[in-house]
C-alpha cells in the first residue's frame, strides 16, 4: 500500500492507486496534491481511518504529522470503480489468509501442546504403571515370604506333632510292656474231647458229632481249640498232659468232654475208647480222673475253668454184665474260679434223642448249650442257667428227668462272646 507521495504520484499521472486502504478515493488527473486537498474534505476521520490502516499495515501508529500529510480526504462525491473493489477484495482476501494462518498456526499450537499433555500423561501414566508394577511385585514377593515362611513353620510344626506322637508310642508300647510283664496275657483256649467208638463197652451216636458241634462254635468265639476224636487211654492222657502245660496264669480255659462216664467212691471218670476195666481199680488206673484234670488246672493259675462234661448215660460196665460204678456222675467240689456242669444231675440219665422222631445230630443238652452260648453280652453263669432250665423243660416234655448239675465258684463276669 502506499499513500502521501505516491498517492500524488499515481494520481497526476492519472493512474489508480494500488495498495491504497479501503475508503481511499483516488482522485486523477490533477495537477498537484495541494489541489487535491483543495477539493477534499479533510476531516478528523480520515486520519483515524489512516491511523488503523497504519497500525494493522506495520504493526505501529503513526505520528500525529504524519498521520496530517498522508491521510486522503474523502471526495464529497466520490464513486468508487471497479479497480477500487477489486484492491478492497484483495486487501480482504490477505487479511483474511492472515487470519486463517494465525488460525491455523495457533491450532497447530494447540495441537502441538496438546500432544505434548498426552505424552506428558501417557509417560505419567507409564510411570505409575511401572510403580505400580514394582509395588505389585514388592508385595508378590512378600506374599511368597509369607507362604515360604507359613510353610516352614508348618513343616517344623508337624516334625515337632509327628516327634511327639511318636514319644506317645514309644511310651504306650513301652508302658504296655511293662504291663504285658507285670500282668499274665489272657488267652482262650478249649480242649475238645469226643468218643464214640468204644471197644469193649456200648458205642454211643452222638459224642463225636457233639463234640465237632462245640469246636466249631468255639473256633467262632475266640478260642483255640484243641480237638480230638476217639482217643484211647494213652492219647487222651497224652492230650490232658499237654494241654495243662501250655496253660498260662490268666488264661480262660473251657474244657469239654463228650463218652462214657462213670463214679467210683463219690469221684468222677472219664473213659477212653480202649477202656477194658474188669473191677474198680483197673477203672481207677485206666480212665482219666475228672478231679485230677481240675487240679491240675487250678495250679496253673487258669483265672476261668469250665469243665463241661456231656458223659451222664447208662453205667456201660453194667451194661457189658460188670458190676463197676453207678448211674450217672457224683456231685463235686471246684476250686476258687472253675466251674464245673454235667448234662445231668447225680444218679440221672442224659438225652442223646427226644423222641422216636427226633432227626437232631446232637444229644438234648449239647444242643441246648449250643444255642444259648451264641448269645451276646451274657455272663457265662447266666448262660448255663438258661442252658439248664431249657434241658430241663424238654425232658420234661417227654416224661423225663434231666437237670443239669451246675457247680459254680467262678469270681467275676466272664463271657463267651462279650
């Protein structure tokens, strides 16, 4: 843009003024820039309107003389052309492309400070990741302290438990010891004795079959059974002898004896199959003597002795045409903790049937006896009361005599299956 001298000289030359601001008439062929003035209306707006121009131009304001001489008046009757229009657009058109640069370069500003707060966050951000992360691990490494740790102390926990519970043992075993030595071990054992087949006396139905009965029914209650069939006067010796010798102080002892037997002189006998007696003293000499058995029993400090005799039938010497003992067994005497029951009482015959249809394999007391010692939780006394009051009924039934004779000097509770 230009104003002033150039103004004056465009004009006198008749030429347009380029550049010059909006609202600046130019005004042509005149001769001199006093007659321009001459025919202008110079007025106070015209140099404020110079002033803008002069300040958005070059970014100062002009001095007041200045401002005096370059301002232009504006022509009373002024039209503006075409090429005035065309500057003014122009002048337009840069000032507006200068504003959509500042425009521009200021959101290119704000887009460059904006990144810049975006990365400045996102590297905040990573950075409170990483501490993050760090703290995380800081306490993962605590907690797995704390596990190891908690383990350890786990593991020395259950040394110690496992140290202790072993002490417990070893002293339980070690007082149990002391107890086993101190207190005899109780075990159950039952020698079974059954003879049918007699040589020189009747041969009976039912002793053996008896017998089997007993063992087994002791095998299922606990005992060790000892069982022999048949025996002749030298086994079944043989068999007492050793039987007593393994007898330990404590032990419970149930002896049971199915055959022949006979009473001399108030005492009782036990017959082998091979007996041949001709008087009493032979008897005394061949047969196993019911007492003696007990004695000897009682020395080996047995705390239970049963003795059950199933041997009271007819006198077999009186049948064979002998004159040797009597029906039936004698009552006897038992030492402190024996007891001692015959399958009938003094002078009485014992069933081995009930009746002509009788199909049972055992004679009536032993299966009586059978049934009532399966019983649980029942004292051993009790049980052979049961066992004699049944006989008794049964034989009863049929118009016979048989009671059971029970002697009993038993201390304590004793069970046969507790």
């Amino acid at each position: 843009m230009v104003f002033g001298d150039d103004i004056q000289r465009n004009v006198t030359h008749g030429k347009p003024c380029p550049g010059a601001f909006p609202g600046i008439v130019r005004l042509a062929r005149l001769s001199s820039r006093e007659e321009a003035i001459k025919k202008s209306n110079l007025d106070a707006d015209s140099v404020a309107e110079y002033k803008a121009f002069h300040v958005q131009a070059y970014g100062v304001e002009p001095s007041a003389r200045v401002a005096q001489s370059e301002a232009i008046v504006r022509p009373v009757e002024a039209k503006p052309n075409v090429d005035e229009e065309r500057i003014r657009r122009e002048v337009q058109a840069r000032l507006e492309e200068e504003r959509k640069q500042r425009v521009a370069q200021a959101r290119t500003d704000e887009d460059r400070q904006q990144r810049d707060s975006l990365a400045a966050a996102e590297d905040a951000r990573r950075q409170r990741e990483m501490l993050t992360k760090a703290e995380d691990e800081r306490r993962q490494r605590e907690v797995q302290a704390k596990v190891e740790e908690d383990r350890r102390q786990r593991e020395v926990q259950a040394k110690a438990e496992e140290e202790r519970r072993q002490r417990e043992v070893q002293a339980k075993a070690e007082e149990a010891r002391k107890q086993a030595v101190a207190v005899p071990r109780i075990t159950r054992k039952a020698p079974v004795i059954g003879n049918d087949s007699y040589a020189s006396v009747p041969k009976l139905r039912s002793a053996r079959t008896d017998a089997s009965a007993i063992e087994q029914a002791f095998l299922s209650a606990g005992y060790s059974v000892s069982a022999h069939y048949d025996v002749n006067e030298r086994e079944m010796k043989r068999v007492i002898r050793e039987f007593v010798r393994r007898v330990e102080g404590g032990d419970e002892v149930f002896f049971f004896f199915a055959g022949h037997g006979v009473q001399l002189g108030g005492a009782n006998y036990l017959l082998p199959t091979d007996i041949r007696a001709e008087d009493a003293t032979a008897v005394r000499d061949e047969a196993i003597s019911l007492q003696r058995v007990m004695d000897d029993l009682a020395e080996s400090k047995a705390r239970l002795t049963l003795a059950v005799i199933d041997a009271c039938r007819d006198n077999p010497f009186a049948v064979a045409g002998r004159a040797v003992g009597g029906r039936g067994l004698a009552a006897t005497n038992v030492a402190s903790g024996q007891m001692i029951v015959f399958s009938a009482g003094a002078g009485q015959q014992a069933l081995d049937h009930v009746g002509p249809n009788d199909r049972s394999p055992n004679g009536l007391f032993t299966r009586v006896f059978l049934k009532h010692i399966r019983q649980k939780g029942i004292t051993i006394d009790r049980i052979m009361r049961q066992v004699r009051a049944e006989v008794m009924q049964v034989a009863k039934s049929i118009g016979h005599d048989q009671v059971p004779a029970l002697y009993d000097q038993v201390v304590g509770d004793f069970y046969f299956v507790p």
